[in-house]
C-alpha cells in the first residue's frame, strides 16, 4: 500500500546563505513533480484540492517560492537561469534524482531553464499560460493596452510602483476583494464566472498576500528579471515540454505559445480556443496526468500546425 500523502512547509538554507521556502504535498514515493509558480506566487498551503489529486495519480508536488516570494530571501539583479540552482538545491535536499516541472505563466521561462540547465535530471515540462522569449511583456502584439500600460509603467518606474504597492497593500488585506476586482478585470470574458467562483476567490487571495507578505518588491523584482530576458534559447531545451495555452488569453495572447512551439526541440502543444488565461487550477489534474503518462491527452497542435498559424496571422 502506498504511504499517505503528507503536506509540508519548509525553509532550505542556501550555500549563498539565503532562506528558500517550499511545500512538499502528496506521497513520498509519487513523482516528483516541481511547481514554478505565476507572477503573484503560491501560498505554503494546498491549491485547490491538491492533496486529494496528488493521492489519486501519485504524485509528489513540490512548489518552490522565488526569491522574494513567500518568506523566500530576495536576491537582487538575478537572472532567469539562476533559479535553476535554486531547483538542484531543492532535489539535492529531497533526494530527488529525477523529476518533471511545471510552469505557470511567469513561471513557465523558470520551468525552461531548469529543463535547459538540469536536461539530465529533467524528465518533461508541462508550461500553462507561459511567457516565451518572443519580446518583454509589456511589448508583447495583442496584447490589451490598459495591460500594456501598466506593466510598461512596472519597467519603467519600479521604485514608484513599489511604493504605490506598499501602500495599497494594507487596504487589500482588509479588503481582498479588491484582488479579485482586479483579476477579473484582466480576465477573459469567459473566465469570471469561474473567477468569482469561491475556491478561485480564496486560492487567489491567499496567493498575493502570502507573495507579499513583505511588500511588492519581490514580484516587482520577479518580473524585472524575466522582461530583461531569459539568458538561453528555448531551443537549448532538451526534455520534452509540453505546451497549454488558451486562445482567447488576454495577459499572454497565444502568439507566445506558438512561438514556444516552434522553438523548442521536443514540444507537444494543446490549445483551447474557448480557455484564458486562468485555468490551470480548474485543469491541473488533466495536465499532471499527461505530464506523467505523456502518451495521453487531448488533441495535439503540430509544430507545422504552430508555424503555420504564425504566418497568418490567424492566432489574434
């Protein structure tokens, strides 16, 4: 009988002398699946029934916290790739020889250069909603302009925007509705329904104010390091990724999926017409059961497929 799945918190001291924060969920003897969480982070308890999926496919779920994030120490002028070693760490400590990861969003250039850095430990990536190296995102074609605009601002003043944060934030932790107004407002049209949905509300919520349990500068800092670029070529990428996006993704418009697709060596990409950008809770065992037993899952869009769609222009 497999051991029961367990749920824990810890802190790992770096040899740089930084603290990193963690959670380790679901059987020890599962795979080994690490999390690289999106741009406002992952709190140090279950997503959304995690511990009941990672006890019925056996999956071990480690979720990292970036620096800055979660009671993680921040790391200043980092880049992309030195997260990797962040990852190594993390295996070393849990005797993990050889995992998968998965990237969501922000996390999905995270989830890449852990694959291109540790390829002999790296089985398969599965990247949801993720970033390519197409352009920073606050350039990225299609994207909404009231969205543009906002992150340009991030690039451009990031010690006014962190101060405005530090302020506001109080008055979100008083009223986390607010986040959600927020998020939805950013949403597909098909999404907020399920966005207002009281499991998304609270996964969410607990997300940003664990994330900035010491201020905004951490996420401010996370998104400078991956709009400066990503240190590598997707190409250099050796495990298997697998790709999932939504075409009608308004924070990250499909172009960047299909840009993935054609760089990367050994890629698999399922796009959903109908989905945005928030649906990997909503999907995650879907995505974890493809991503351990890869000969399964929906439909796959071609490399072909993917240039093709490039060229004309079809993806907006």
């Amino acid at each position: 009988m497999p051991a029961p799945p367990s749920d824990t918190g810890s802190t790992l001291r770096l040899p740089d002398g930084r603290r990193l924060t963690f959670t380790d969920t679901g059987p020890r003897a599962g795979s080994p699946v690490i999390y690289c969480h999106g741009a406002i982070g992952t709190p140090l308890r279950d997503s959304v029934d995690l511990r009941a999926i990672t006890a019925r496919l056996g999956v071990r779920h480690i979720a990292i916290n970036r620096p800055g994030f979660g009671g993680s120490d921040a790391l200043r002028n980092r880049c992309v790739l030195q997260f990797a070693q962040d990852v190594a760490a993390v295996a070393d400590a849990l005797s993990l020889d050889g995992f998968s990861l998965v990237g969501v969003s922000a996390g999905g250039p995270y989830a890449l250069a852990t694959a291109r850095s540790l390829r002999d430990r790296v089985l398969r990536v599965a990247v949801c909603s993720s970033l390519s190296p197409l352009c920073a995102p606050h350039r990225t074609p299609g994207m909404a302009r009231r969205i543009r605009l906002a992150l340009s601002a991030l690039a451009g003043a990031p010690r006014t925007c962190r101060a405005l944060g530090d302020g506001i934030l109080p008055i979100m932790r008083r009223h986390p509705g607010l986040l959600h107004a927020v998020i939805a407002a950013h949403a597909a049209p098909g999404e907020r329904a399920r966005l207002a949905e009281p499991g998304e509300r609270l996964a969410a919520g607990s997300s940003f104010l664990d994330a900035t349990s010491y201020g905004v500068g951490g996420m401010i800092e996370d998104y400078l390091t991956y709009s400066r670029g990503w240190g590598f070529d997707p190409a250099e990428v050796e495990p298997e990724v697998q790709v999932w996006h939504g075409g009608v993704d308004p924070l990250v418009p499909v172009e960047h999926a299909l840009q993935l697709a054609v760089a990367l060596p050994s890629c698999r990409i399922f796009v959903d017409p109908d989905e945005g950008h928030h649906f990997f809770r909503r999907r995650l065992e879907e995505i974890l059961t493809v991503l351990i037993t890869p000969d399964r899952g929906p439909l796959v869009l071609s490399r072909a497929g993917a240039r093709a769609l490039l060229r004309c222009g079809m993806a907006r």
